[in-house]
C-alpha cells in the first residue's frame, strides 16, 4: 500500500501511504447517479439472488427500481442480522464534553458563529456526568461527543476524558475532531476502543460550501481519517453521511465503496455505519433533500444485504416507533436516554443541545421495549483483556 515518489531536483525520496481520496477520483459522482436510476427491476432481482453483493448490486437495492421489492428486502435483512448477532441490541449513551467549535458547518448548532455559550467541561464535571449516566442503566459503551477546535478540545483534552471515563466504562468510544495516526494511536493507550467519524456528504465539489472554515473544509483531511484510524489499530470505525446534504443514494453509494475499500485495507478493524436525518439546529439550516421513514428502512436493508457483519445503528433522532420497527430487520445498535448539550445529564443542563431528539424515553423504556420484541439488550459485548 506504499508508493514511492524520488525528487530528483533534492535528491530524496518521500514515502505516501495510498489513501481514500485516491480511490474516490476514480468515481464520477453525477455518473455514479445517473447509474442507480437506471437500475431495473431485472437488476433487483439479481442483487436479491447473490450472496455476496459487489457495489452495483447494491446501487440497484436502493435505487428507485427497488421499492416494490422491500417485503423481499426486509425478510433477507432480517435473516442475516439473525445470522449474525443474534436477537440482541447493542446499547449505548453519548457524552457531549464540549460544544466549542472552530468550524462554521452551516447546518450544525455547534457552528463557530453562532452565538451560544461555549461549555467544555473539567474532569471534575466529566466525572459527575458519568455518575449520573451510570445511574441511567448498567451502560458499558459510551461514546464521547465533542464540537472541534483543537486548541480546546482536541487530542490532549480527548486523551484526558478518556482516562477519566475509563474506570466508569468498559468501552470507550469518541466522535470528536479527525486527529493523525500518531494520536489516534496514542488515544488506544488511554482507553480508547473506536472512533465515529461522519463524512458528511462525499460529494467533493459541494462539501466546502456546507462547510467554509475550520479543518473540517479540507475535504481530504476528514474523508483520509478513516485510513488514519486503520493505522493506527482502531479496533472499531463509525462512518455515516449526513442525510439531507446531498443525493442521499448517491452519497451512500460512495460509504459503501468506502467501507468496501477500509474492510479490505483494514480487516482486523470492525465497522458501524449510521444515517442521521437531519433535526432542526440553532441557525435555522433547512435540508436539501428529505429522506421518508420507508426510504430508510430501504436504505438499511440494503446495507445489511451488502456487508452482513456490520454494526447499523439508530440514535434517538429516530421516533420510537420507527425505532421499534426496525430492531427485528437489520438494526444492531441503539443509543437511549441521550441529552446532546455538554454536562446535560448533571452538570450544565442548560447548555444548547446539538439537535432536537426524536425518541425522549429513559433507557428503561427502551430496554423493556426490546424485550417485549424478544431481543436481548446487550450493555457490553467488547472489552480489551491484554495489552
């Protein structure tokens, strides 16, 4: 995976790892959308019949072509998720420790121009918040949310909360600024177990107008994360796109070539992926697009048809039904009782949340759901026994 470059004029040579943003310059993105609407029943089909699908089949799976085929979606969905994890919902909360942000993200509360009081809390907080989390429910994964600035938030900070979350929780991930190899690396000594990282949108041209300042506008910087978690030995990866930028099938053909290409250049690395809808935010950021509830589940049948070992989650911007719906049909993860300002759950919580929740209910409420379902509600399913 390693390409040499000589510098004849210096006399030297410069070694470059291969990374994501060399494979998507081989992918057009208005042909890659001109190619799933053209999908034809036929196409389903033949999807439907193979056991292993390649990228195509899957564009034929959430292209148009495919909507009457959905009972046959749902029952093949249902049979792997079965297959593979069993009758069980992996559960987990996040924990905003930050909302101070560098970037200006048109659609994000967080955005560096709002004004918004800025909230970053201390150890002393973030050890109050995990109390109060532990008093929730018997929570093992907890994933650590944090705005981007560097400066305040950014890999020394991270590598704090972790060390202090730790002796509360067995399993430790971060959604948090993209950092290098070397500190993503660092982190796995501190506790961490995985990483959640959302492109956004994969469409190159349009993702600076979403986002205009900040790291996060270097599009290579954030698509290339992914291989620097890889690199570093990330024992789990959370990728997703944002619905509501983009062509939402489009941009979900491009994180399926992307999670293709992370499970063959990192295959010791497990993957989750997530498709957030976008909630309404301080800002008043309208959707470009708006994906239905049916739309979704398509969406999710065709992941788990494609890639039959990955982690699909839902978060509480799901409803509760919608919610219910799915955990029998390719759903494995879910987050409950979740507050998405910083310090929310003891410390600060009047802060401004990140966005509007769809599904309030206490954990409680959700576990009992899952199993009046006849699914398990799983609190740890990883931990890391030798060093």
């Amino acid at each position: 995976r390693w390409a040499f470059h000589i510098d004849s004029k210096n006399f030297s040579i410069r070694y470059k790892s291969n990374m994501f943003s060399e494979e998507l310059e081989k992918y057009d993105w208005d042909e890659t959308t001109r190619f799933i609407s053209t999908r034809t029943a036929a196409d389903v089909r033949a999807a439907l019949r193979k056991e292993h699908l390649s990228v195509e089949d899957f564009m034929a799976l959430i292209s148009p072509a495919a909507e009457p085929y959905l009972e046959e979606m749902a029952q093949l969905s249902h049979r792997y998720t079965l297959e593979r994890f069993g009758k069980t919902i992996s559960m987990y909360i996040p924990m905003y420790v930050s909302n101070a942000c560098s970037n200006c993200c048109v659609y994000c509360g967080f955005n560096h121009n709002n004004p918004l009081t800025r909230v970053t809390l201390t150890m002393d907080q973030v050890r109050a918040e995990c109390e109060a989390i532990r008093e929730l429910g018997p929570f093992e994964n907890l994933l650590i949310v944090s705005g981007e600035h560097p400066k305040i938030n950014g890999a020394d900070y991270i590598e704090e909360v972790l060390k202090t979350a730790r002796p509360y929780f067995n399993n430790l991930t971060i959604e948090v600024g993209p950092m290098s190899t070397e500190e993503y690396e660092r982190l796995t000594h501190s506790g961490l177990n995985g990483v959640v990282c959302f492109q956004e949108t994969y469409h190159k041209a349009n993702y600076r107008n979403y986002h205009p300042k900040g790291m996060k506008s270097i599009f290579d910087w954030r698509v290339n994360g992914f291989d620097r978690m890889g690199q570093a030995g990330v024992h789990k990866i959370g990728m997703g796109v944002l619905i509501g930028l983009e062509d939402w099938r489009t941009d979900l053909t491009m994180l399926a070539r992307h999670l293709r290409y992370l499970r063959k250049n990192y295959w010791k690395t497990k993957y989750s992926i997530n498709f957030p809808r976008m909630c309404p935010a301080e800002g008043g950021y309208q959707p470009k697009v708006v994906m239905s509830d049916r739309e979704l589940a398509q969406v999710t049948f065709a992941f788990r048809i494609f890639d039959h070992d990955v982690d699909i989650s839902y978060s509480t911007r799901e409803n509760p039904t919608f919610r219910a719906n799915m955990m029998k049909l390719g759903v494995t993860s879910m987050s409950a009782g979740s507050k998405t300002e910083p310090g929310g759950y003891r410390s600060t919580p009047d802060a401004l949340e990140q966005f509007e929740v769809s599904d309030p209910r206490s954990p409680k409420a959700v576990t009992e759901e899952i199993r009046k379902l006849g699914y398990e509600a799983v609190w740890k399913d990883w931990d890391k026994i030798f060093d």
